[in-house]
C-alpha cells in the first residue's frame, strides 16, 4: 500500500504526528542545511573506491583501485584543528594519527556522487572511499558514516557525517586525475629497480606495461634512466627472473635484466633489508655456530 503521508501537501493529524512535519517543511529544511553547508564547507573531493579482487572471507580487497574524483561541497566537523592523537614519535619513526568528520548534504551528494559513480553500496558515502582535502592536501579515508545526526529532524534525514581518518596507503591503483593524489602512488609505493645489462634496444615509456619474457611478471614503469640502464617499476604482478628480457608494451623497448633488485636494497628507502643486513653484521658474527656464547669453552668443561 502506498504511503499517502509524504505525498500529501497537507496530510492527516495521524502522518503529521508520524512525520513531524510536512513533505513542504522537509524540504525547506533541506534546502536550508544545504545552503549552509555551500557557504560554511569546504571544497573537497569524493574518491569512489572499486573492488579489483575481494576476499570473500573477510571482505577485504588488498588490490583496491581508485579511478575517478567528484567535487563535492562538505563541511568540517573539526574547524579548530585534526581530531585524532596527531603526530607521535615512536621507535619506528613518526606516525600521524589525524582524525576528522566531514559533513556532506545528501541532495548535494546524490547529484554530485552517486548519479555519477558507481559505488560498492549505492545511495550513501562507502566506508573505504576517499575524501582529498585541497586546502590541506591531506587524504582522508571514509571509517564510518552516520545517517541519523541530528536525529529525524521533521521526520527525516538530511546529511550523511563521515568519519574519516588519514588515508595509509598500501599499493592501491591510483588514477583519480587530481595530479597531488596520483603521485602519491609513485611517492609512497612499492617498487621495483631493474637494471640492464648493455646491448638492449629501445627506451621504455612512463607508465606503459613491461612484461617479463620468460616469467610473464608485468610492471608499470615510474622512471627509466637511459644511461645507468635502471628501470622502476611498479603496480607488480608476478616475479622477474634473473637474466630474462623484458619488453614494453607501447614503446617495444627490449632489454636482458642484470642486476634485479628484489628488495629495492640499493636505498635506505625502501625495505631497507639490506642495510639491516649490514648493520647486524657489524654486531653479530653469524658465521659462529652460536654468536651468543663461546661452544669451545663450554666443551673444556666437560
């Protein structure tokens, strides 16, 4: 049976003590958090999250991709500052623990988002997707969303409150288009460093595929250096073989690996495997059967 409450301009004592008010006054209401949330917000934009292969288990997804941005009006929760426990020192370096809630109309997201995306949960923001904050160049990732503050107010809800904390990322596919975001992926990311032995042909492209011969590994190439013959990638599937020839895809460029760099260990900037290596080795003898005590004398006692 349809419901004839939100329908009528003027409807009965009993729909107006259910509704609280009427369909008029709702949207007038609507109108006004709208407009406050235009004057008062701030520009920010909605990064829809798709799924690249979920666990069906613990519905996670490690290979998220991120491929489109929606501008978007949103009000910030905290105008004096981050929520969060903010930047703390420990013994792995500094870690920033910034929080915030960002208030979005739900007219305004409907056109601006959802009739433009496609989202995992249609209708509403999606815990996992981004919000990018221009005026702090901060990425946010969307924890939790609240759909019933304020309460009801008239019968009805007019804003979705996300909870968002800063975005920790972990090998995502980025291509939203906003230029300060998709560095991120190249900045923060996992990569590669391949370098090649002399007799190659061709020069590899940025951000074409590159495919391992033999292996059948693919990169996608951040930077390629034609003197010292080192190539970075990222975006890996598979693993490279020593010795194999590796082609791309757009630029035909062909080349046989010498040195692979499994564990990026030529920088302290990466894993960092090699430099622990090096440095325990200036602590511990491993080449003793026990580098904590010395066999030979226990043995005398015997």
């Amino acid at each position: 049976m349809p419901d004839t409450c939100n329908q009528s301009p003027d409807p009965s004592p009993s729909c107006r003590l259910r509704l609280n008010g009427t369909t008029a006054e709702q949207n007038l209401l609507e109108n006004l958090i709208t407009e406050s949330i235009d004057i008062y917000g701030q520009d920010v934009y909605y990064i829809p999250r798709t799924l690249v292969k979920e666990d069906d288990l613990f519905k996670e997804d490690t290979m998220s991709k991120f491929e489109s941005s929606h501008p978007i009006r949103a009000y910030c929760n905290t105008v004096d500052g981050w929520e969060g426990q903010g930047d703390l020192l420990t013994k792995f370096g500094i870690r920033i623990e910034d929080k915030t809630t960002f208030v979005v109309s739900r007219k305004r997201f409907t056109s601006a988002v959802d009739d433009n995306a496609s989202l995992i949960v249609e209708g509403r923001p999606n815990e996992g997707d981004l919000i990018w904050a221009p005026f702090s160049s901060d990425l946010y990732e969307i924890k939790f969303v609240e759909h019933e503050k304020p309460f009801y107010q008239l019968g009805k809800g007019y804003v979705w409150e996300m909870k968002c904390e800063l975005f920790q990322y972990s090998n995502e596919d980025l291509d939203t288009g906003i230029l300060a975001v998709d560095e991120i992926e190249d900045e923060d990311g996992y990569t590669l460093d391949l370098t090649f032995a002399p007799g190659g042909t061709g020069n590899f492209s940025n951000d074409e595929v590159v495919t391992g011969s033999t292996s059948g590994a693919t990169g996608e190439v951040v930077s390629w250096n034609p003197t010292t013959r080192k190539l970075v990638l990222n975006k890996l599937t598979g693993i490279f073989r020593d010795n194999e020839i590796v082609v791309g895809e757009d630029s035909n460029a062909s080349w046989a690996i010498n040195v692979l760099d499994s564990f990026n260990m030529e920088t302290f900037e990466g894993a960092q495997n090699k430099y622990f290596e090096v440095q325990g080795d200036m602590i511990l003898d491993f080449s003793e059967q026990n580098p904590f005590g010395d066999i030979g004398n226990m043995g005398d006692r015997f």
